[in-house]
C-alpha cells in the first residue's frame, strides 16, 4: 500500500478539553497505520496537542494552519515560523480561507514558503485552481476547488486525477493531496488516484471517528 498523507485541519474548532477527548477518542481507533497522520488544530492548542502525543506516544504529527510572512518583528497576531518551529513540523499554506480573509498575495505566500522551509519546516501549499502559481521546493500540494469546501460535494476524482496530473508534470512535488467535502464514504474515489498521495479534511476530521474512517477507508 502507498503511504499517504491524511491531514485534519481543525479551522477555528475546539478548545482544550474538546482536543483531549478527540485525543482519547481518536487513538484507540488509529491502531496500526503506516500513513502520515498529521494534526492542524488553532495555535493556541498546539503545545497542548503537542504534549499529548509525546505522552501518548502517538502517530500523530502537528501541523499549524498558516504562518506568518515575516521573519519575526512588530505584527500584532502573526505567529512566525521561528516560533512555530518547537510545535510543528509541517505548516499549511494558502488556504483558501487565509488567502480571502487576509487578502493573502502570491509574493505573501512566497515568502510564508521560503520562511517556513529557512526553519525546517515543511508547507502543505494549497491551490484551488490549476493555474495558481506553485513556489519552487514545495513538495506537498494540496488541490482544494473552492465548491468543493465545506459544501458536502466533493470534486469528481477524475477531474482531480487530470488537474493533479497536470501539476505533477509542471511541479517537482512529491505529494498532491485532495482536499473539498471528502468522508469515509468517498475517500476511497480519491485515495485510489494514481496522481493523488492523501487528503486534506476539514468538516470531517472534526469527529475522531471520522477521521479515522478516512484512515482507514482510503
Ligand atoms: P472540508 O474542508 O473537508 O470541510 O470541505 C477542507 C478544507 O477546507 O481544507
């Protein structure tokens, strides 16, 4: 079986004690995986998580849903990839959400790229289209059509196919990841995808038993 990718990217869901029980609940239910399981919670819940799967033991790896595009300095609410290093190991990048609600630009995103890989850390960039520019060393991409989020109507996989395709060819990218409404019932749709290496999973990775279905169903 090819190893995937299978990242649960919370948005601003949870508090502390609602990611410790998704933390009980999701570990028993994870058993043996050889997939990546990597965990995007809002920051404040990152040490926590982070303490957690130390203590636990777990498979589980931390990621943080944006980064700032500064270095470090006076920008009130950012969180730099200098400090997010002690947290996580991977970080997402132009999300569609970030790159409405703070007007994120392709030369932002660039320099959130070259940041977070100057503090070894790894971006998960994320395009809604196929004609979205990808910054050099990116090496995990992740294709999200904006329909397909949050809406419960996932992408036809042979769309994704031909789109992921496409990226591969003209990117030197390891991993494309399919993310938009996907669940246990239709992962496999996209798992099974010669150019697909995992899913990004919003709504669905908010239940551990969901999440975990994805796991396993892919
Ligand atoms: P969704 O979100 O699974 O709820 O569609 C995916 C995403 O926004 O990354």
């Amino acid at each position: 079986m090819r190893k995937q990718l299978f990242v649960a990217n919370w948005k601003s869901h949870k508090t502390q004690s609602e990611a410790q029980l998704w933390l009980q609940t999701f570990t028993p239910l994870l058993y043996q995986t050889t997939h990546t399981v990597i965990l995007c919670p809002p920051f404040p819940l990152l040490a926590f998580c982070k303490s957690y799967i130390a203590e636990h033991h777990l498979p589980i790896t931390l990621g943080s849903q944006t980064v700032s595009p500064h270095e470090e300095g006076a920008y009130t609410g950012e969180v730099s990839a200098r400090t997010l290093k002690d947290f996580v190991e991977y970080v997402i990048i132009g999300h569609s959400e970030t790159r409405q609600l703070h007007h994120e630009t392709d030369e932002q995103l660039q320099q959130k790229v070259t940041l977070a890989l100057a503090h070894g850390l790894t971006p998960i960039y994320c395009v809604s289209t196929e004609t979205q520019p990808i910054p050099k060393l990116v090496t995990i991409v992740a294709y999200e059509p904006l329909f397909a989020i949050g809406s419960g109507h996932p992408a036809n996989p042979n769309a994704v196919e031909e789109i992921a395709h496409s990226i591969k060819q003209r990117y030197a990218v390891s991993y494309i990841l399919y993310g938009g409404s996907v669940t246990g019932e239709d992962v496999m749709q996209f798992s099974r995808l010669l150019s697909i290496g995992g899913v990004l999973v919003g709504g669905a990775s908010l239940s551990p038993q969901s999440f975990a279905k994805i796991i396993h169903h892919a």
